[in-house]
C-alpha cells in the first residue's frame, strides 16, 4: 500500500474561521437571515435552515455564519 504524502497546514491557511459580523455591518437590521438553533442541527453535523429571523434579534448573542459554509 503507497502511503500519500500530505502536507501539513494550519485551519486557518485553508478555510475562514470565526468570519466577522462587520462584513455585514451595513445590512439593514429588518432583513431577514437564516437562524439555525442546536435543535437545527443533526447528530451527524446536517443543518435543517427552515427559520428565518431580522438580523437585530440575532446581531449578538449568536455565533455568526457566512453564506456558503460548510
């Protein structure tokens, strides 16, 4: 069996962690986001996305998602 040879790299080199909630500073608090609670989320890590919240409810006191993260 070939082993592969793997470089190694920290978390951050590949992918955003902890995105920042000022790239979205200049949204309207009115608009509507995706808000997913623990319930949302599966043993095996799927997201259920079925409620929407305004962003003023959740700007704090919540951990921030980007669009598109897996």
């Amino acid at each position: 069996m070939k082993k592969e040879n793997w470089e190694v790299k920290k978390l951050g080199e590949v992918c955003e962690i902890n995105p920042k909630k000022s790239e979205i500073k200049d949204l309207d608090f009115n608009t509507d986001v995706s808000f997913v609670s623990m319930a949302d989320v599966s043993e095996n890590g799927n997201l259920y996305l079925k409620e929407k919240k305004k962003l003023k409810e959740v700007w704090s006191g919540f951990t921030y998602f980007k669009s598109n993260d897996c």
